[in-house]
C-alpha cells in the first residue's frame, strides 16, 4: 500500500517554489512595462501628464498582475507534477 504523502506546496521545498514564480513573474511583469513605455508613446504621455504617483502605481499593478498570475501558473505545474510522480 503506498503512503500517503502531502502535497508539495505545503512543504518548504514548494513554498520557494511559488516565490521564484512570484519573483520571474515581477521581472517579467517590469521588463514588460518597460517595453509597453517605450512601445507606445501615448502611454508615455500619459504616465508623463499623471505625474510621478501614476507612474507608480501603472508600475505597481503591472508588476503585481504577472507577480499573482506566474505564481497561480507555478501552483498548478507543481499540482500537476505531484500526480505524476
């Protein structure tokens, strides 16, 4: 009979897991803003008319947007390769 074993995201080993995905997922999220700046000029003038808090906060919920979806993704291809194995 095999052992039941608890799933890995509850251990440590999982747990860091899901903040490397947090983490790629808040690089992406500025190398993308970053890109849509410099892409997109209305944006730019947007962001320059708003002053220095809307840069922020466009910023903040760019990064915050790919930070919760990579780590969403992350737990689900964990899930998935513990029923795998």
């Amino acid at each position: 009979m095999r052992t039941k074993k608890s799933p890995s995201l509850i251990s440590p080993a999982g747990v860091i897991k899901l903040m490397t995905h947090a983490m790629m997922g808040a690089a992406l999220g500025l190398c993308f803003t970053l890109a849509l700046i410099l892409a997109n000029p209305a944006v730019a003038e947007l962001l320059n008319d708003g002053g220095r808090g809307a840069i922020y906060v466009f910023v903040l919920t760019m990064v915050t947007t790919f930070s919760i979806g990579a780590t969403l993704t992350g737990a689900v291809l964990i899930l998935n390769e513990d029923k795998e194995s």
